[in-house]
C-alpha cells in the first residue's frame, strides 16, 4: 500500500463533517493556484467578446428574452 493509498484510506474514515470540510480546503487550495491563469484567460474572453459586440459581429438580446427562451427550451425537455 503507496503512502497515498494510506492517507486516502484514513481521510476516508474521517466523520463526513471532516471529509466536507478537507473537500473544500483542497477545493480552495486548487482554485489558489490556477486564480491568475484562469483571470487572465477570462479577461482576453471578454475583452474579446466585448470586441465582437462593439463591431456588430455579434448581436447580444435582451436577458429577460434569453430567460424566456430557456424557460420554454426546459419545459418542452420534460
């Protein structure tokens, strides 16, 4: 058994309360590390789109029609 499997198997005997709370510090410790990648990727997306909208390339509609659209999209999915 690799110390991983040892580790693994005593994190796993944890009470669920603990395991939660394990999840989401590991969870966190993860979105830590990838924060500035992922936020400048996000910019260029939308300093990209943005660009798209302000040419005319891309029409935007109003949230309350896309809403709508959904709602009816998801009750004939039923």
């Amino acid at each position: 058994m690799t110390d991983f499997d040892k580790i693994t198997s005593n994190l796993l005997a944890l009470p669920v309360e603990k395991r939660a709370t394990l999840a989401e510090i590991l969870i966190q410790s993860l979105d830590e590390k990838e924060s500035d990648h992922v936020r400048s990727n996000w910019l260029l997306e939308i300093q990209r789109r943005d660009q798209e909208i302000r040419s005319g390339q891309d029409v935007t509609k109003p949230a309350e029609l896309v809403l709508k659209e959904v709602r009816a999209k998801l009750r004939c999915a039923k």
